[in-house]
C-alpha cells in the first residue's frame, strides 16, 4: 500500500508538471478577463475625467485658432498702422506744398470754402491709394479747420474726406465699391465717386472719441502717436467701427488735424469669420481689457458670432483654467483663451484678442461625446460576453462529450477532447474500468504496470535541463602588499576606471576566458581577472551548448550597461 500511495503521489506530481496545456488556455481566458477590466477602468477614467479627454482636446484646439488669429491680427493692425503712418507724411508734405503755392497761412483755411476745397481735392489722390491696401474698410484726413467759423457747430465742425466701402460682401477682393462719405461734393463729382447716403460735408468731431487727445501730441515719432478708439458708432448710420488715427503735423511739427484708417464691424466680421471645430464653433472678439481682467464688449469689436449668442453689450470677467478660461457674461458664459496686443487705446486701456466657444453649446458636445464612449463600452463589454461565452463552450464542449462517453461506455478516438491531459485521465478510467476487479486491495498487474509507467514520466528531466549557471557581475581586486594579500568586490564599471587611471590595459586569458591585468601602484602589487561583456558572453554560451535550465546573475548594481544585451545576444 506504501508503494502504491507512493506512486499514486508520483501521478499527482507528473499530472502537475503535464498541465501546462492547460496553463495555455487559462491564460488566454484570464488575458481577456484583464483586458476587459482594463479597458473598463480606461473608459471610466476618462469619462469622468480623470484621463485628459474633451478639455485637452478644446484647449489645444483654441490654442491653435488663438495664435492663428493673433498673427492674423498683428499683420493687420500692422500694414495699417504703418499705411497710416506714410499717409501722415503723404499729407503733412501736400499740405506744405500747397499752402506755400498759394501763399496762404494754415489759418487762412477757415471761412475759405474754396481753398477747402480745392486742398481736398489735392489730398483725394493719397486717401485713395491708401485704401487700396485692403487692410480696411475706409480711411480719412480730418484738418483743424472749417468752412464757417460762424455756424452753431462751429466749434466740432471740421474738414477733410472719408472714403469708405460699401456693400462689403468679402474682404480682399479686386473690386470694391468706394463712396464719399465726408468732403466736398464736387469732388466726388470729379472723382466719379458716389456720395453716401449720410453724407455730409465736415467731420462733426464730438462723435470722434479720442479725437482731443490726438490733437494734443507732442513729439516727432509718428510711430508712438499711434491712437486706436473702442467701438463707436458711425454718425448717421447703422455701422459700428473701429478707427486708427495718426496726427497730421505741418512743416513746424505742430498737430493740425489727424489721419488714419477705419476698420468697421462689418468689414472685421468678414475678415474673421467664425470657425467650425470639432469641439464648437470658434467667435473671435478684440475688446479692451482693465487691469482686473475685466473685458469690456460694448468697445468690442466681434467676428461672426452666429449661434454663439453673444451680446456687444456688456462687460465680461475671466477665470483662468488648467486648459483654457472661462469667461463669465451677464447670462452666458463662454470658455476660450485671450491674449494683450500691443496697441495703444483712447482709453488707456490694453487690446485683448478673444478666441471664445459658448460653453453651452461645449456642454452638449461634451455629453454627446460622454454618450457615445457609455455606449461603445457597453457594446465592447457585450461583445467580450459573447466572445467570453463562447470560447468558454469551445473550451468545455468536449471535455464533456468525452465524459458522456465515458459514462456510456462508447469512448473512441473520434470523441477524444483533445487536450491531452482531460485524454490521459479518461484513458486512465476508462482503462480502470475494463481491469479486472481488485481482489483484496490489491492492484491488477496491467494498472499496476500503466501507473508506473505514467509516474516515470516525472523522472524524464536531465541533470542539465535541471541545472541554473551562475555568473558573477562583480571583479575582485587582488592587492599585494608585502606578502599579505587582500581583495575587495567591485563592479564593471570600477574596475574598467581602476585600469583607465592606472594606464593599464587588459590581456585576453583563452585558459579561463577573462581579461586579466596587473599593476603597480603605491609599493602593492594589484591583480584584476575582469568580468566584462566577453567574459561573460563566454559563460552565456555554456547554457545553449550543455541544455542548461537557465541563468541567474549577482549582483544587481554591478553590472555594465551593455552586459544585459550581450546576455540577450548569447542566449539566441
């Protein structure tokens, strides 16, 4: 009986060592449970936010249309200051030619409606060209002069031309339609140019916000007189614009009047339209902004704001976020980003340009998008379900087809399961069963003979194939101070130093396949056997040549950082 639990023990263990088929498809099985838990736990992550999702995504977007938009923008505001400028001297130069030719003063200008007019007409030529830059929507010379001091308006009344387009259905295009705005009659007669239909003859400057505190610079740099207003509305008509003006200086450097271009509401709504993304459509907006961040819309200038619902009215306040702000109306709230220009405003105040999304409309994007990662991962882990079932019937349908058959006594080779261990279990039973009945507890010869066998198969492994090689990562450095002998454990590294900062160089050893070198150094004697990436190559190659079980190494920390590709290399 002994005997017999001893080979009984002897089939547990070799049925243990011969299941690793099985470990095989478990591992399949238990790679999909994981992967699926996985892939659950990433889904949930990033719908609740935990994984960067939808936020990245609009942050990194509105960045992009933000720097699009801005150097947009500062090439525009940059052709026309400097076209502002060179019509500034355009003018300043005309004016002297002209008062000098006729002989006149700046001041004989008032109460002169023909040499008003005749002045205009020189001037006309330089507004034109410069509104051929496409950069605007209409340009002007406002002089500090009028053709009736005596009128009731005589004080805000003053001369010059307003050139401006209309019927503006794209920007930068060849042909636009050019009226007369502000200026002499006469010369929109001459000129072939059609008046508006608010025309009127002289600026009335009240309406011009800023225009005092150009009228007062000082100075001879144009370039640092350069003055933007906010939004303002247009007299007379429907249109909101915005206006950059230059002071116009005679021979003297005094300011007689100013110069500069238009830009209206209509003509910024075309050249920045609003922008279709993935995560909302895209408004862009300068407006000015206070120190406290403080964004005032009604002095905004905005781009097409379809569907977006925001209103020029009113102010609006930020709130920096992680991937880009919120910006707080009065009954909306938007996200977006902004950034300062350098421009220079009539109310002191710095220019900000606004790349905004409505966060309502982000909302819906963004539980449109929660809604379909919910219901892609409940079609995934369906579809795992499916797949999980029926891989586990794939998987167990012959197990029990063999077993049926068993029991019913009609087990063949045909209704085999096919892995090998369930196969040499109902072999076993199925042999058992056609044995003859044990007869005193005993054993028939035949089982007796098959249990044997099948235990031998647990004494199959070689010595070798049950042998580990041993390398060591560490050298010792052999020290020889009159006749007493020490050594300490180093690593690669070291060693390879020691010999670098002695000027010693290794020689290769075929008898014990190490590089050996001696030195020495302070009245000793030093030895060194390396252990480096040829050495230990030829101790790798061992394990393939002798069938050996495997590898192990000691210790971490002193090895190379090369020696685990070599290993690599040699155990191919």
């Amino acid at each position: 009986m002994r005997k017999k639990r001893k080979n009984l023990w002897k089939i547990i263990k070799g049925i243990r060592k011969q299941s690793i088929c099985m470990q095989q498809r478990l591992i399949v099985y238990w790679c999909v449970v994981i992967l699926t838990l996985f892939s659950a736990a990433v889904l949930l992550m990033s719908i609740l936010g935990v994984i960067p999702g939808m936020d990245l995504k609009v942050g990194e977007m509105l960045s992009a249309q933000q720097k699009n938009t801005v150097s947009a923008m500062t090439e525009q505001t940059d052709i026309m200051m400097a076209r502002s400028i060179s019509l500034s001297e355009e003018i300043t130069k005309e004016l002297s030619q002209y008062l000098t030719a006729n002989g006149k003063a700046f001041s004989d200008l008032n109460d002169n409606p023909q040499l008003i007019m005749d002045l205009e007409a020189t001037l006309y030529s330089s507004l034109r060209s410069a509104l051929d830059v496409k950069y605007c929507s209409g340009v002007f010379v406002i002089l500090n002069a009028t053709v009736n001091t005596e009128t009731e308006y005589a004080d805000t009344s003053r001369m010059g031309i307003y050139l401006r387009l209309s019927d503006l259905k794209a920007v930068n295009t060849s042909k636009q339609h050019v009226v007369f705005f502000r200026g002499n009659a006469y010369i929109a007669r001459a000129e072939q140019v059609q008046l508006h239909n608010r025309w009127n003859l002289e600026f009335d400057t009240s309406a011009l916000s800023g225009y005092e505190q150009i009228m007062k610079f000082k100075g001879n740099r144009l370039a640092e007189s350069c003055l933007w207003t906010d939004r303002l509305k247009l007299k007379d008509t429907w249109e909101d614009v915005q206006l950059l003006y230059v002071p116009v200086l005679d021979s003297t450097g005094k300011v007689r009047g100013l110069c500069g271009m238009e830009m209206s509401n209509l003509y910024f709504r075309l050249s920045y339209p609003m922008v279709e993304g993935s995560c909302g459509n895209m408004v862009t907006v300068v407006a000015p902004m206070d120190e406290k961040g403080k964004i005032y819309l009604d002095k905004a200038m905005f781009g097409d704001t379809k569907e977006t619902h925001l209103s020029p009215t009113g102010t609006m306040t930020v709130k920096n976020g992680k991937h880009y702000n919120t910006y707080s109306a009065a009954f909306r709230k938007y996200i977006g980003r902004h950034e300062l220009l350098g421009l220079k405003s009539c109310n002191g105040m710095p220019l900000a340009v606004l790349t905004l999304i409505s966060e309502a409309n982000y909302e819906k994007l963004t539980a449109d998008n929660r809604r379909d990662w919910i219901i892609g991962t409940l079609l995934f882990l369906i579809l795992l379900l499916v797949v999980s079932v029926s891989m586990s019937r794939r998987f167990v349908k012959p197990i029990l087809r063999s077993l049926k058959a068993l029991q019913e006594d009609t087990l063949t080779d045909e209704n085999l399961s096919g892995i090998s261990e369930v196969d040499s279990l109902v072999d076993f039973m199925q042999t058992k069963r056609n044995t003859e009945k044990l007869e005193n507890g005993g054993i028939p010869p035949n089982i007796e003979e098959m249990l044997e066998a099948f235990a031998l198969r647990v004494e199959t492994l070689t010595p070798a194939e049950r042998t580990v090689l041993a390398i060591p990562f560490y050298t010792r450095l052999w020290k020889t101070t009159g006749g007493a002998l020490t050594s300490e454990a180093i690593g690669m590294d070291e060693a390879q130093n020691d010999l670098t900062e002695n000027g010693v160089e290794a020689v290769w050893d075929g008898s014990v396949s190490q590089n050996y070198a001696t030195f020495e150094k302070d009245n000793s004697t030093y030895q060194i056997w390396l252990e480096d990436a040829q050495s230990i190559a030829e101790k790798v190659k061992l394990i393939p040549k002798y069938n050996l079980a495997g590898l192990a190494q000691w210790k971490l920390g002193f090895e190379n950082s090369s020696i685990w590709q070599t290993i690599s290399d040699n155990l191919q």
